[in-house]
C-alpha cells in the first residue's frame, strides 16, 4: 500500500490472502472508493496469495517470532494459529500507537474468526472491530469476548464473489470506513471525579437507576455493566485499563453462578481485581441469593424442586440457593476479596438482597439471610468496613447510604 495521504481513514483487513484473496482485494477497493486507504494484512500460511498484501504473512509471522519456512515444515493450524495471531496484533498495536491505523476489518470462516478476533480483542476499548463471518448466526461470545467486537453474518460462505457477498462486504466496508471517521475518544470525565464501575441485574435495575442518579448529581459519570458473567469481566478489565478509577459492585450473582454452574458465571478474578488495584469500592451482595439457569419453557430442573424459585422469563429459571450453598458463597467471597486493603465497604441489606427476596418476594427467607450474613461478616477480610443496613437492596434508604459511602472512599 502506498502511504496514506494525510487525513486519509485507514482500515486494517484481516484475512487469509490463499483463500480470502478476492473478497479481501474487493474491500480494498470499496474502502477506496469512498476515500479511504486500506491496508491488507495476510493472515494465510500455506499457499501464496491471491490478491497482493500490504503486510505479508512472512512479515507477520516474523513479528509473531517466527518464520514462514519453520512454520511450513509440519504446517498446523494448531502451530500457525498463535504466531498469525501474535505478529497481526503487534503489527496493528505499533500502527494504533502511531496514528497509521483507525479500524480494523476481519474476513473469515470459523478458523479465520476464530485468529481475527483474537487480534480485535488484544486491541483497545473504543477502536472500531468488525468481523464479516460464517459464523455469526450462532454463539458469538467466544469471538466478542468482552471486547466491543462488532460481527456480521456473511450469510452466504466466503469462497467467491457472488451478488450477496459483494453487497455484504460492501456494507462491511463502509461500515468500518464510517466508523473510521468517528473523532470521539474515551477520556476522562470533565469535572476531574473517578468514572465508577457499577455492576447491575434486573432485579436491582430500581435501585441503580437512583444509584445514577444520585452520583450524576455528585459530579460522577457511571459506566454500567450487566452482571451477567461478561459484564462484570468487562468492567474489570477496564479498571485494569484504567477507564474505571471507582466501583460501586452492586451485584453478586457472578459469583454464585461461578461455583454452582449458572449462566451468570464471572470467572475467577471476579470481585478480586478492585481490591488488588487499591480502588475504592462499594460492595453489595446484591442478586446473589439466586442463581440463573437456562431451561427448557417453564419447566424446573429436578435438583432445584424442593428450593424457592421464579422463572426471570419463559427460558430463565431462578431458584434461591440453600443456607449451605449460600454460606459457600460467602466463604469464596471472603477469599476473593482478601488482597483489597481499605477504601473498601461492604454493605449488608438485610431486608432482602434483591426484588426477589425483598418484603413480598417469591424467593424471600430471613432465617437462611441470617445464616448467611453471619458467614460473610466472619469470613469477608477485617481490612474492609462490614456494616449492616436493615432495608432491602433496592430501598431508597439503602440506595442513598452506599452512594454517600462511595462518594467519602473515592473523594
């Protein structure tokens, strides 16, 4: 490619060249007829490609610590996929840090997915992702991940130039050409307070809503997540970024999903990056006396017959965890939260963690609350304040007192 003429929006393409070649050349000249500047990187390993790359594969195996010669003596997608992978990501992170890059195309099948997405997900919050796919009908949450990928269904396979593909990858081109053009950048807030973290579910949606409220009107911004496993991964991974400098970590559920094989679950590091960071955090068990399960139309799994339940909808069932399995949750919350050291309070709502289990809720049990909040107060880590608040969740009350709380550990 020759250089870009100043000013000129640069597209990064991601695809095999030996078998992408003219679908991949066909972007480039869409992205170029609406002014742009695209930049194709070869991301094939064993044929030689069919349209010419800016980026070569040797290039990009040479920048993912290897060569194209060590690679084809026993070429595996398995050996390849990790080196292709690596050098695309290093190639687009130096081009990113430089200003030479502004959005990023992907072109594949399950496996060129599979690569691409790899790459769009090593690469920053707000940076444009696109992924024209095979497979973006089905279950996507392994190519998103917690990154902000966009995907588009190829419907058709990517073998040839067709009527349907040449109007899709067009739309895809001027789709990420479009948001190319996009000046907005992810900075700090005006007023100069932390951006809190907040995590949510529907049966807290109430009190996070005033929650926003209130803060808004102390000068915060809020970013909210849903805490339904991604979501509060997500959130994380921003502290980690620096995007969140405050967490107001409202919902639980993540964490009782992890341990008894619900959809919500949060993965490992959950409720334990904030602390490790020195954050100041607000911490709320809310949510967490439930957990979700995807089930087939109103019907309840034979294990959970005997507990408290509610269908969340037709497909989600929500059945309350006993005393035991809610004092497990506590004892692992403790764990988790055992490297946080000050600036960190966990508040107990008495009345009930969440809608469900509030005054008048179908999972409501003050005798198995009691139990567990004994458990947390003895496990959860002697560095952190534990105050208990005799309302629900969701109570104004309750509400007000950890948003005051918040604003005093991040002031």
């Amino acid at each position: 490619m020759s250089p870009a003429a100043a000013g000129t929006r640069v597209v990064a393409v991601l695809a095999t060249l030996d078998t992408k070649g003219a679908e991949a050349q066909y972007l480039r000249e869409q992205i170029e007829l609406l002014g742009g500047a695209a930049l194709l990187i070869d991301l094939g390993l064993v044929a030689a490609p069919g349209s010419r790359p800016d980026i070569s594969r040797e290039e990009v195996i040479l920048a993912g610590g290897s060569t194209l010669e060590s690679l084809l003596k026993e070429p595996t997608r398995q050996a390849a996929s990790p080196v292709l992978i690596g050098g695309a990501t290093r190639i687009l992170k130096e081009r990113l840090a430089t200003g030479r890059v502004h959005a990023v195309l992907g072109l594949g099948g399950t496996q060129g997915t599979s690569n691409c997405t790899q790459v769009m997900q090593a690469l920053p919050y707000g940076f444009p992702k696109l992924m024209v796919s095979t497979v973006a009908s089905g279950d996507t949450s392994s190519f998103v991940g917690i990154k902000d990928v966009t995907m588009s269904f190829s419907v058709g396979d990517l073998l040839g130039l067709n009527p349907i593909t040449r109007k899709i990858l067009a739309n895809a081109a001027g789709a990420a050409w479009g948001m190319a053009q996009n000046s907005v950048q992810i900075e700090a807030t005006k007023t100069g307070k932390p951006v809190v973290g907040m995590s949510n579910l529907g049966v807290l949606t109430e009190g996070t809503s005033l929650a926003l409220e209130l803060l808004r009107d102390a000068g915060f911004e809020t970013i909210v997540f849903h805490a339904v496993g991604s979501g509060g991964r997500a959130m994380e991974q921003m502290m980690k970024d620096g995007l969140i400098q405050a967490v107001f970590d409202y919902a639980m559920g993540e964490i009782s999903d992890e341990l008894f094989a619900g959809l919500r679950a949060g993965g490992p590091e959950r409720w334990s990056v904030a602390g490790a960071l020195g954050l100041p955090q607000l911490l709320v068990p809310g949510g967490a006396e439930h957990i979700g399960l995807f089930v087939e139309p109103n019907q309840v799994p034979e294990m959970y017959k005997h507990h408290k339940h509610v269908f969340h909808n037709p497909r989600v069932f929500a059945p309350r965890l006993s005393a035991v399995q809610l004092e497990r949750v506590a004892e692992e919350v403790g764990r988790r939260l055992a490297s946080t050291r000050g600036r960190a309070v966990f508040l107990i709502p008495t009345d009930g963690v969440s809608r469900y289990s509030a005054p008048g809720g179908p999972l409501r049990d003050p005798e198995s609350d009691a139990r567990w909040f004994a458990t947390l107060e003895r496990c959860i880590p002697k560095t952190i304040e534990v105050r208990e608040i005799h309302r629900h969740a969701e109570h104004p009350d309750f509400v007000r007192e950890a948003v005051q709380r918040l604003i005093e550990l991040a002031d």
